[in-house]
C-alpha cells in the first residue's frame, strides 16, 4: 500500500467526493480515480459504495481508515526523524488559520518568522475550523491557528497564545436601550451570527446557554466573520464575536462596543499540532517562534477600548 494510494483514499473518505478529493490533494479527478481503483485491486475489495449522500465507506474502508492514518502519521515522523537526524533545518511547513486570525494576528509574525528562517518555506491555508482540524488529523497541515475548543484529540497537542475577549458590537447610535446590561433583555434582540458549526457560533450559543439563557433570535447567519461586522453597522442586528474579528472596524468607528451584562467572556487562542516522537525541524522552528511571540491580551476585567457605557 503506497502512502500516497492511502493519502488519496483518506481525501475521498474525507470528502466523500471524487472531485471534491481532486481538488484538496490538487490531483486530477481521474488520477483519485484510478489510484482508489489501484488500492482497492491490491486490497482485493471495495472500498467505497455510492449513496445519495455521496460515496460511503464499506465495511473493508472503515477498517482501513485507522491504519492508512497511522501508516502516514508513522512515515511523517520518520522523515522528520531523518531530518532531525542529519541537522537540516531547511524545509516546509504547512499551517492553516481562521480568516479572521490569518489576517489581524499573522502577516507580521510570518514576516518576521520568515526573515529569520529564509530556508523555511511556509504555506498558509484559511478555512474554518471544522475543517482544520480535520486536515490536522490527515497530515494536509502541520500546524492550526484556531480557537481552542475544549475537545481536543488526544492525538492532537495545543499551545494557547493569546486570549481574545468576546464583544457585544451594535451600529454607531442604533444600540438598543432595552438591551443595555440586561441579559435578559438582549435574549429579546436579534443578532447576526456565523453559521452552525463555526467555532465563533458554539462562542455565541455558549454565552447564552452559560447563563441559563434561550439563543436569541439569530436575524442572520453568514459563512464568514468578516461580513458581521457590516451587517452590524448596516442595523441588521447585533453581534457577539472575539475582539480581534472586528477590530478594524472598531477603529474606523463603523460599529460601536456595548457593555456585556455579566462577566467578561473570553476565547482561547491556540495553536495545534499533531503529537510525534519527532517534530520536523521546520515545524519545531515555527512551534518555537510562536511561543516566543505571541503575547496576551489585557486581563479580562480591562475596559473595552471602544465599550460604550450604560446610561446611569
């Protein structure tokens, strides 16, 4: 069983989809074809059956699963051993971030990282979070920069490098009164929020649900973070969302920052990383350089830069 035959059938398995898998290991859809073809030849059996869902494991694929991520997990720590063996500090690495964290906490640190390291070559890929941990597990990326979960694999280790308050933003002069240090009375106000499954969304249902409180209506849901904030501005509703998301928009005074009736929530930011007997030297460089950098926001009792204050 050749590692890339199991790397394409972990794709398929993935996705489910011929040219969905085509298009994330960037091979021909007949090239996935013929491989899944090749292995289930050499295997002797089917691998997948068709549904009206898309392409289902068999019986024989879901106890290959196990054993093709094992097989490529083992193949990447022995080349990384072999690295670490010889000195080579020159490589690549893969990592993948959120949109919102690849754009405001990032460019500079890969900037820096890379004019300290120029043999390091580093590729960055933006996708939810869902999405990233599950091509951590695959070996598709080394490292992910997402929101901290609390689930974590076991197979997966984590470095928390900042944490990011959330914030109750409202459009300049539209902030509903009723709703002012009253979590009651924002259970009654409509809010934009990112679609279910979206880390930012389980950070908005937990809040409510933390304290003892029914979701509010949800006005609007989005597939990106960046289109909160001007539906915010534009009054479509409110929005509870990790400082950092909407930052720039603060600073142009776009949306405003409402107090949030209770104790200040937080979101830990982390980066993650599948467990090895040995790290690629490239991936040790980058764990490093992120742990050194990255710093933590103000305590979570600080006053919001841009909070407005409830009417006395």
């Amino acid at each position: 069983m050749h590692p890339r035959l199991l790397k394409t059938f972990l794709a398929v398995a993935r996705s489910r989809n011929v040219t969905r898998a085509a298009e994330d290991i960037h091979l021909a859809q007949s090239s996935v074809s013929d491989q899944i073809q090749s292995l289930e030849a050499d295997l002797g059996t089917s691998l997948f059956t068709r549904s009206k869902l898309g392409l289902e494991l068999t019986r024989a694929g879901e106890t290959l699963k196990p054993y093709a991520e094992e097989i490529l997990a083992l193949a990447d720590e022995a080349r990384a051993m072999m690295q670490a063996t010889a000195g080579h500090t020159a490589g690549s690495v893969t990592i993948g971030a959120l949109e919102t964290v690849a754009s405001a906490k990032l460019p500079r640190w890969l900037s820096d990282f890379r004019s300290r390291h120029p043999d390091v070559y580093v590729r960055l890929k933006v996708a939810g979070s869902g999405a990233l941990l599950r091509d951590l597990k695959d070996g598709e990326i080394d490292a992910a920069f997402c929101f901290d979960r609390g689930d974590l694999d076991e197979r997966l280790a984590k470095l928390t490098i900042s944490v990011e308050p959330l914030v109750l933003v409202a459009p300049p002069g539209g902030r509903p009164a009723s709703a002012e240090g009253d979590l009651v009375a924002l259970g009654s106000t409509s809010f934009v929020t990112t679609e279910v499954g979206c880390i930012y969304r389980r950070l908005f249902d937990e809040a409510f649900a933390e304290a003892g409180l029914a979701a509010p209506k949800i006005a609007a849901e989005v597939g990106s973070i960046g289109a909160i904030a001007g539906l915010v501005a534009a009054g479509a509703g409110l929005g509870l969302v990790p400082r950092l998301a909407v930052a720039d928009a603060l600073d142009r005074g776009e949306v405003v920052e409402m107090p949030w009736p209770g104790p200040i929530r937080t979101a830990s930011l982390a980066v993650i990383w599948r467990r090895r007997a040995a790290q690629p030297p490239a991936l040790k460089l980058l764990l490093a350089a992120a742990s050194d950098a990255f710093e933590s926001v103000k305590p979570a009792d600080a006053r919001p830069r841009h909070a407005v204050s409830s009417p006395s």
